[in-house]
C-alpha cells in the first residue's frame, strides 16, 4: 500500500466520518463536531489516501501564539493497520506542532490500547495523569500524557522518506484506535 497523506477538506467529512464510526463505533464524534473541527482555524487536520479512498486521518489544535497543543484524534482504516501508516500520520501531527512554535503537546488514550501507548512512548510522550471513565459509554480510562521538547519530533526510524507518502516498507506497529 501506498498512502498520501494531505490536508483534509470539509469534501472529505463524509470519507473521515466513516473510518470515524468505523474505528470508534461506541464513542464516535457526531458529524457536526467533525465538520466544525474541519472549519476551525486553530485545527490542522490530515487524511491519508490510498487510490482515492480516506484510509486514515488525524487531527491536532493548537491556538495561535500558544506554547502547547492537543492530538485530537487519530484513526486509520483496519485494512491499514500494520502498515506504519498511524506513525505516518502521528509525525505530521508533530511536525505541524513544530511549525507552529508548540513545545507542550498532549493527548488522551485509552488505557486498553496498549499499541496506541507504546508508539507515544517511541515519539517521547509520557503518562502524567489519568483521568476515570473519560471514554464513554465503556467505562474506560484516559491516560494523559505529554511530550516537552523543541527537538525534533520523531525518531529517526519513524519518519517516512518525506514525500508526503508512505508505503508498506514503513516503519511502526499495528496502529489501529490510536486515539
């Protein structure tokens, strides 16, 4: 597989919601939400295609002038998983907070997916609070973690070959409800 990824559009709402439902069936955002977010100026959203289809997408928003930013969401097609395509993803995430002068990224995660974990920890994140029955309705918890640095963001066997493409040969874990 060979995936691009570029900016998102409000075009791509209805491709985004799909893998939305799909990769988060219990706790999906609503449309409106989704589309709003799409709007926002202070959000950066990306998706990545493969043959014309959306097969995963992420987001990050940080406020202008600030020193710190959020991961969103992160969400990438079962077909996908595996592929290195959710590290692909996460990186312009990170690359996007670096542009923007953001030194304080945070995310939230579920505390029973330990891939999504382990590949936070590869970027530098770490757990510094918890937060009870955040996803719901399944009782789960958040872990909150962060990442300080102004360094570069990802590891240098992380990072696709800069092409804005990525393809099977990347490296990364099975990435499936990353966020």
């Amino acid at each position: 597989m060979t995936a691009t990824i570029r900016r998102a559009t409000p075009a791509d709402l209805d491709a985004i919601m799909a893998l939305e439902h799909a990769s988060f069936p219990r706790d999906a955002w609503s449309e409106q939400q989704m589309a709003a977010e799409l709007r926002s100026r202070p959000s950066y959203y990306i998706v990545a295609e493969d043959g014309g289809a959306v097969v995963g997408y992420a987001g990050f928003m940080s406020l202008e002038g600030g020193s710190d930013g959020d991961v969103q969401t992160i969400a990438v097609a079962e077909a996908a998983r595996g592929t290195g395509l959710g590290r692909a993803l996460f990186t312009e995430l990170l690359d996007e907070a670096r542009r923007r002068g953001v030194t304080d990224v945070f995310l939230e995660v579920r505390e029973d997916n330990p891939v999504a974990q382990s590949m936070y920890r590869a970027f530098g994140f770490e757990h510094i609070a918890t937060r009870p029955r955040y996803y719901q309705p399944d009782d789960v918890d958040a872990l909150v973690m962060r990442r300080q640095s102004a360094s570069p963001v990802a590891p240098a066997a992380s990072r696709p070959g800069g092409t804005g493409a990525v393809g099977s040969e990347a490296v990364g874990p099975a990435d499936g409800d990353l966020a």
